[in-house]
C-alpha cells in the first residue's frame, strides 16, 4: 500500500520528490559531516551530473575544452 502511494507521487509530481530527496539528503550531510564539507559533496555531486549528461548526449569535451582554454591574447 505505501508503496503505490510513493509510486503514484513520484509518477505525478517526479521534479518535486526529487528536490526533497536532494533536500533530506544534503541535511543529513550538513548535519553529519558539517555545512561546508556537506557544500563540497553537493558541489562535486553537481559536477558528476553535468559530466554525467554530456557522456549521454554525446557531448565533445575536446571542442570545449578548446573554447575553453584557447590563446585569449
């Protein structure tokens, strides 16, 4: 029975039960380990997925690692 209730939330309101999951777990860090180490993890989490992302969809990391890092002067 609970199990068809978290089922029909996260099926209906999926962004939001993301955020509190996100939010419960950066409290538990942020009371565990401390705000800036639990800062750290979500900081190094955030790159993950953006990192993650650009494998999935393909993206030229040597293309932008030249914008990047091209001659500015």
């Amino acid at each position: 029975m609970l199990a068809k209730i978290f089922e029909k939330i996260v099926e209906n309101h999926k962004g939001k039960a993301i955020g509190i999951f996100l939010g419960l777990a950066f409290g538990w860090f942020a009371i565990t380990y401390g705000f800036f180490k639990a800062l750290f993890v979500a900081f190094c989490i955030i790159i993950g997925y953006f990192i993650g992302r650009g494998i999935d969809e393909r993206f030229d990391f040597r293309r932008a690692m030249d914008w990047l890092f091209r001659d500015r002067w």
